[in-house]
C-alpha cells in the first residue's frame, strides 16, 4: 500500500470512532500539556531566582565576620571566643588587593526618620560612594553619597522612593533636611523605586555615610564588605586576596567569611534545576501513562476491528500493510495529542505569565523537545505491539468475527 | 488445464479434547473458467473448502496446486499476494467496510496493491458502471440496500481481476428478486472467463451451475462431473 494511501486510510480510520480517538488524544495532551506546564514552573522559578541573584550586583565577593560552620572546630576561635569584627579600615586595606575594582563596606540597623512632625521607623544602611553603583541601584533625584574620608560621615543621606513619598508627598525632597535617630541630615539623593526583590527593600531604606552609621548605632563593626572584583574571572583571586589581606590585619587568624555570588548562585541553579528536572521526571510518567493508555485504546481497536482486519486479508493485504496502517494511526493519535497538549502547554505558561508578570515562566526547550519526542514516542512504541497483534491474527478466525 | 488440483486434502480442527474432521481425503479438479456450485447439509464442510481454495485457511494434510502452483507452501506474503492477484471474495454477509463509500470500498483492494490512485479512480468508475452503482458511489454501506451492498462487494471481489472467484451463500442474506440479480452478474463474470465457485443451500441456484459438487462430512459425496450416467 501507498504512504499517502496508508496515512488516509488510518485517518479515516481513527475519526470513525470519534470517543476512543478524543479519549487518547486527550490522554497524550495532557501529559505534554503537563510536561510544558511544570517545566515552565520549575524554569521560572529558577530564572527568577537566579534574576534576583544577579541583581544584587555583578561579579560580587561578600566578606562577612566570623568564621562559617564549615572551618571546623578552632580552638583559638573557642578561646577568643567572640570573632574579631570588621572594621572601616579592614574595608579599606582591601583597596589594595590588585583583583578588587571597588568596595563598599556595609553598616545597618534600624532607626526612626521624622520630618515636618511624620515619623516611621526605617532600615539604614551605613556604606560609602560606592554603594550604589556596585548594588546597581539607581538614583531617580539629586546624588549618592560624597567621596569622603570614610572615617568622616558627612550629614547626608540618601532615601528610599517609598521613604521618600511618605515623607514629603509632593513636594521637593532634596535639601531638606530630615532627622534619623538624634542626627539631622540633608537630602541629597532619592533612589529609584526597584519593588521587593531578594535582600533588602530599597525603597524603604535610608542610605548615610559609613561612619555616622556607625555613630548612630554607637558601634564601630561592619555588617558586611561587598567587594566587586575587577571581571568575572578575577573573582576566585579577589576571594584569595581579601582572605589573604585580612588574615594578615587580623593576625594570621581565618576569623571571616568570603563568599562569593557565583558561588551561591550555582547552588540555587544547580538547586532549582533539579527541581524542574524532578518536576520533569514526574510529567514524562504522566506522558508514559499517557502512551499507555494509546496502546490500550489500539489493542480495543484491534479487537473491534478484528472482522476488518480479516477482510483486509482476504483482499490481499500483507501483515506488512495491516501493521503499518496501524501503526499509522497509533502515531497520529499521538502526534495529534502531542501537538494539543504542547500548545495547551505554552496557553498555560502564558496564563500563568499574565498573571504573574514577574515570573519568567517559558518552558525550557529541552522540555518542549523531550516531552514531544517521549509522546510521539511512547505513541509509537505502544502503537507497535496492538499492531503486531493485528497481523498476527488468522484471516478465517478475524473474518469470522466480523 | 485444472486451475485448481486438491489432493488428499485433511482439515482437522482441535476443540478442546474432541477434533472434528471438518474435511477428509478430498480430491478435486476444477478447470480454469468452470461454474461450480458446492452443496450439502450444513457443517458439512463447504466453507471450509472454500476457506481453503482462498488461502484464507491452511490444510492440515495434503497438497493444494492452484495454477500449478503448490500454494499450500507459501510464506504469508506470497500468499497474500496470490489473494490479491488470483482471487476475489463475495461473502454471505457482504463484509464492506463501514466507512468507507461504495466507490472506496471497491476500491480497496486496488489500494492495498498499492496501484496508484488515478488508475484506481478509472478502474472504480468504470466498475461503478458495469454493476449499476453510478448513483451510489458516495454512499456508505449503511445508505445501500442489501443487493447493493452484495454488488458493491462483487464488483470489489472482481476489481482486480482475478482467476477465481469464491462465493460463500452470496444470495443468502438477501430476497429472490435480487439474488437472482446478483447471481447472474456472477454467471456473466464466469461467461467472462473467470472461474466461478458458489456454495449454496439453495438448489435451484445449484441447478444452474454447469457442475454440481454435494458435500457430507467433510468428504465429497457426489461430483456431478463424474455422475454415473
Ligand atoms: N474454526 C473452527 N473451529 C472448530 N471447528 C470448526 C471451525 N470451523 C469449522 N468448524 C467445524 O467444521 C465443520 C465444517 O464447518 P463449515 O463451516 O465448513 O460447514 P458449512 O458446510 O459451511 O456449514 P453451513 O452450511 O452451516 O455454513 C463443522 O462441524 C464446524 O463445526
Ligand atoms: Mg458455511
């Protein structure tokens, strides 16, 4: 029999029986509807994190004090028993280390803006110029903060937008002088809105200079050090650097914390891939399921069309025929169902786009080609055995149950 | 010439603990272009023979040369090429395929040849003409009367031109009037030069065949081309 005689006749075939054809069809939607769908989530939520991570600055390396759990027991540590804190001037000894472009040494605590009588309660951050180009912040009025001496905290201070609408609603924001705790403090700059993201909320933050931070808080230790190394490459030996410079200040002892971004990073990719890989797994059993059902659904058609079968004999078909000609239909009953339930798919990561904006959730390719290729698959392989059973029937025994 | 040379030909069938010998020891010559008519009380074995003669079921013992061919040999796709080259199938029942049309139907076994469609479409056409069927080309089964049906299913069993036609009680699902209608499409096939063999219970449409066979538990009982007298 003809290719195109072969494809006809098992179309023809498939529509005249209208439920058990819409059953598989919708059997093998599902499942890659289901594939696309999940792994849409699962990508997402990776690309999402992964975004937030990114947008904490480029090519960062964090110093953090104390020693992380992973060093092990040290007796020196036990002895001294609170670690050696960071300083402005550790901040700024690690101006020195050749990878390093620029840092900016990070001071917080909470504190209370008041202005013409308003008052709230506000997160402040006590760092440097730096600041905010390293954060990828953005100003939307005035400036940062000065270059300065960064033991010598000028009055200055820049405010959130949120800060800055509840504050002054309307009218101007910068020059005006504003009291946090018992300093008054100029306006210099308003940062631009970025909305909640990982870390801290920016739009709700008062940015002063390092020191008078410090002074507010009545402590002389530091947060964190953000360090941006000089290229994506340099930060392996910015890490190596800082670690070795304050190792030297702090007399020879590993009492801080270098992490850096890729580092975490690559855990919560390595994290989250996982999960869309799992996510994944579970769709393809629904896809199996899927295929599953497909070769019941041809062992019925089989069984129905027994008679069929046997006149297709008696008029000369080889088993060669009868098989391709069902195979042909177990394939388009899968292709079909593949074809619905990817576009079902990409209809529900579009949805579920529309409704939350801010999560990429676009099913990865591979997803799209494996979950297609495992029902079309699957389809097939499953279509193979109601077929082989097809010709493996007696033409006198099929004729006779016609 | 035989067309078709049966020899010592057994068809046992196992049901369960019992075998029921469903032919025994049957010989027979049938000539290219002869009108048989196979007779006998049911279960005497006439389908079965004709099963046989079709190669749509296998001898348990016994040789079976069909043009001079042992074709009881064959591999399952020469076989089923000689199904598709040599014979043609007209059934009690009529066995069309429900979805298909009267044209597709007929056509059919041209399709599985794999005999390409504007030949296929000229060859159904002209066939539509032959047997009556012009008007009814777009009909499915279930839209034709029962002797359209049995001409529909003639002219499929004899679009491919075969040798041999086997006609399992083709009257038998339907009235006087028409069965006569479709028998003498047959005779005019075998007037053609087809061979033409008819089981029937019916014995006046026996009595029209040129040769009568009569079969009794699986044997023959009487061939009346060797009738004493
Ligand atoms: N597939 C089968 N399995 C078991 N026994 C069978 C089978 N086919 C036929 N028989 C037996 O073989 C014998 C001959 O059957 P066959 O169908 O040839 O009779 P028949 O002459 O055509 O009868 P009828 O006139 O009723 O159609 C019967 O006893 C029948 O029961
Ligand atoms: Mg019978």
């Amino acid at each position: 029999m003809r290719l195109a005689d072969t494809l006809r006749f098992a179309r023809d075939a498939a529509t005249s029986y209208p439920m058990r054809t819409t059953l598989s069809v919708l059997a093998m939607s599902i499942g890659v509807a289901a594939v696309v769908i999940l792994t849409a989530l699962g990508d997402g939520a990776r690309r999402y994190v992964v975004s937030q991570f990114s947008s904490l600055g480029t090519n960062l390396v964090i110093v953090l004090p104390g020693r992380s759990g992973t060093g092990g027991f040290n007796p020196a540590n036990a002895i001294t028993s609170t670690p050696r804190d960071l300083s402005i001037d550790d901040a700024a000894s690690l101006l020195r280390a050749p990878a390093v472009k620029r840092l900016a040494p990070l001071a917080v605590g909470t504190s209370e803006i008041s202005f013409g009588g308003r008052l709230r309660e506000v997160m402040v951050a006590g760092s440097t110029s730096d600041f905010i180009p390293l954060r990828n912040f953005e100003l939307a009025q005035g400036q940062g903060l000065p270059e300065e001496d960064w033991n010598r905290g000028s009055s200055v201070a820049v405010i959130g937008a949120k800060i800055r609408e509840e504050m002054f609603g309307n009218g101007p924001a910068v020059g005006q002088l504003i009291r946090v705790g018992d300093r008054r403090l100029r306006v210099v700059g308003v940062l631009k809105s970025l909305g909640q993201g990982l870390g801290m909320n920016t739009d709700e933050l008062v940015i002063v200079p390092v020191a008078l931070a410090q002074a507010m808080f009545n402590s002389n230790t530091l947060f964190r050090i953000l360090v941006e190394a000089k290229s994506r490459e340099a930060i392996p030996e910015a890490k190596e650097q800082v670690m070795n410079i304050l190792k030297q200040r702090h007399r020879g002892e590993e009492d801080v914390t270098v992490i850096t971004q890729d580092a975490v990073l690559a855990t919560f990719d390595k994290l989250l891939g996982a999960l869309t890989l799992g996510v994944a797994g579970i769709a393809a059993i629904s896809l199996a399921v899927a295929g599953i059902l497909v070769m019941n659904v041809m062992l019925v058609a089989v069984t129905q069309r027994t008679g069929e079968i046997g006149l297709l004999k008696a008029l000369g078909a080889t088993a060669r025929t009868i098989r391709l000609a069902f195979l042909a239909e177990a394939a388009m009953l899968s292709t079909v169902g593949a074809l619905v339930g990817y576009l079902l798919g990409q209809l529900g990561a579009f949805a579920l786009r529309q409704a939350f904006p801010v999560f990429p959730a676009y099913p990865p390719d591979w997803a799209v080609i494996a979950g297609l290729g495992t029902a079309l698959g699957t389809g097939l392989l499953f279509g193979v055995m109601p077929a082989r059973r097809a010709t493996r029937l007696d033409p006198v025994q099929a004729l006779m149950r016609h | 010439m035989a067309l078709i040379e049966l020899k010592g030909i057994e068809r046992v069938f196992q049901l369960g603990d019992s075998t029921v010998h469903a032919l025994t020891a049957l010989n027979l010559s049938i000539g290219t272009g002869e009108y048989v008519a196979v007779m006998g009380p049911s279960g005497s074995g006439k389908s079965t023979l004709l099963n046989l003669l079709g190669l749509l079921d296998r001898p348990s013992a016994g040789s079976y040369q069909l043009e001079d061919r042992d074709v009881t040999t064959l591999s399952p796709d020469e076989q089923a090429q000689v199904r598709s080259q040599r014979i043609g199938f007209v059934f009690q029942s009529f066995h069309l395929v429900p979805r298909l049309t009267a044209a597709e139907n007929i056509a059919l076994p041209m399709m599985l040849a794999g005999i390409p469609s504007r030949e296929r479409n000229s060859r159904v056409e002209r066939a539509l003409a032959d047997f009556g069927l012009e008007q009814r080309a777009d009909h499915r089964p279930d839209q034709l009367s029962g002797g359209q049906r049995q001409r529909v299913a003639i002219a499929r069993a004899t679009i491919m031109q075969p040798a041999l036609i086997l006609a399992d009680e083709p009257t038998g699902n339907l009235d006087r009037h028409t069965g006569d209608e479709v028998v003498h499409l047959l005779e005019a096939l075998n007037a053609s030069g087809v061979t033409l063999v008819v089981v029937t219970h019916d014995p006046a449409l026996g009595a029209r065949a040129k040769r009568q066979l009569v079969m009794e538990d699986g044997s023959l009982k009487q061939d009346s081309a060797h009738a004493p007298g």
